[in-house]
C-alpha cells in the first residue's frame, strides 16, 4: 500500500501519522501568560535537539479555528517554558490537562496539579515530574497558518531538575525508576519497560 498524502484530509494523515511515528515521548508543558495564569498541557509531537547548545522542540498545531494554543500563545508573550517528563503515576492527570480550557483559566488549578517554583524562568515545573527542563525560547518555526496549522517550537535548556531518587547505582538515569510514558495511535500509550541492548557496531 503507497499513501499519497495529497490525496488525503488533514485529520486521515494526522492519524496516519500518530499511528506509525511511535513510540512518541510527551512533553508536560507548562507556561505563564504575560498576565501571569499557569497554562499546563502534553505534547508529543517532541524531541531534543542537539546538545550544543541543549536544546529539544516541540509542535504545537493550531486549533481548528486557526487560533493558536494557550501553551504557543504564552510562549509568544513570555519566552519561555518548562517541558516536564511524564510518568506512568501521572498519566490520568496529564490526560485531564489536555482539556481545552477558555484562555486564562490554569490546569494547574482545575485539576489540581502540584507545582514548585523553577530557577530560570518563570513558568513553574510538575512537582511529581521526575525531569523538568526549564526552557527559553529559542525560535518558532510556522509551518503553516490557519487551522490545523504547523508550528515548531524550538527551546534553550537553561535549567534540568532530576528527581534523586530516579538514578542508579551508576548516578545516571534509570529508566525503571522514571517509569516514563509514551504515546501511541488513538488513545494509546505505552510505558518504557520493555527494552533491549544492542552495542554499536565500532
Ligand atoms: C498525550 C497527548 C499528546 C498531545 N500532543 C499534542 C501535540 O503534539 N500537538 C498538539 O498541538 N496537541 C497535542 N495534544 C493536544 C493538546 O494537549 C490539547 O490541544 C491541549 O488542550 C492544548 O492545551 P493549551 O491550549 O493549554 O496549550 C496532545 C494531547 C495528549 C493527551
């Protein structure tokens, strides 16, 4: 089967998309608006950059109305952002986020999400994230206008929180205890426990 995507709507290639492109990680996003309203929402459509300088993205899509989303609008008037890392024990409450809220009303609030202050920027960081990066934005790029419409959100990484008890014997990471979720198609996820090694080739 070959897919012409020219022949397809937005929402099939969208699905397409979401369906093969996996597992996605997913970006806990939290923001402040220029009137300063915490604005929290998941986004998969994410990755790192590069390490120099540090620097991950992130693609918010436009609302079908063409508007933008809070967490892109915010990010035009402040400039920065907190992209915090999901575990398995916070999925149910990162799902509840992704609610469409009017502008200015905080999921934070709404669903009651924990919250502590970060260093570098102003949005604050998911107290049970396990790793929060705090961001400044580096530059967006518009894919396209209007509705369903591309944007890449590109971020400087100032600042990394590492919950301790998160590291190995080793002191780096251990994917158990992040116990991490990715997404998948429709309304799926997968959680990061079933892994293998392979040695790079020298
Ligand atoms: C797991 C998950 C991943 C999502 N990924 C994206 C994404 O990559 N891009 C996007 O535009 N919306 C994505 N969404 C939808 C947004 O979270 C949703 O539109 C949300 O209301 C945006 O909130 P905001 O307006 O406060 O930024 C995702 C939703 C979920 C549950």
């Amino acid at each position: 089967m070959d897919i012409d995507p020219e022949t397809l709507n937005t929402k099939c290639i969208y699905e397409w998309m979401i369906g093969t492109l996996l597992p996605r990680p997913i970006a806990w996003i939290s923001t402040v608006s220029g009137e300063g309203v915490s604005n929290l929402a998941p986004y998969s459509f994410f990755q790192g950059v590069c390490a120099r300088p540090p620097t991950l993205m992130f693609c918010p899509v436009n609302h079908r109305d063409g508007s933008p989303k809070d967490t892109l609008r915010n990010i035009r008037e402040t400039g920065e952002f907190v992209v915090n890392l999901v575990r398995f024990e916070d999925a149910l409450q990162m799902n509840q986020t992704s609610k469409t809220l009017p502008f200015g009303e905080s999921e934070l609030d709404q669903f009651k999400v924990d919250s502590l202050p970060s260093i570098r920027v102003r949005p604050v960081r998911v107290a049970t994230a396990p790793v929060a990066f705090e961001c400044r934005l580096d530059r967006i790029v518009v894919i396209s206008e209007g509705p369903a419409g591309g944007n890449a959100v590109f971020g400087r990484i100032l600042r990394i929180h590492v919950e301790d008890s998160i590291l190995g014997t080793d002191g780096r990471p251990d994917p158990d205890r992040m116990d991490l979720i990715g997404r998948v198609g429709g309304s799926d996820y997968v959680r990061t426990r079933d892994r293998f090694t392979l040695d790079r080739p020298s």
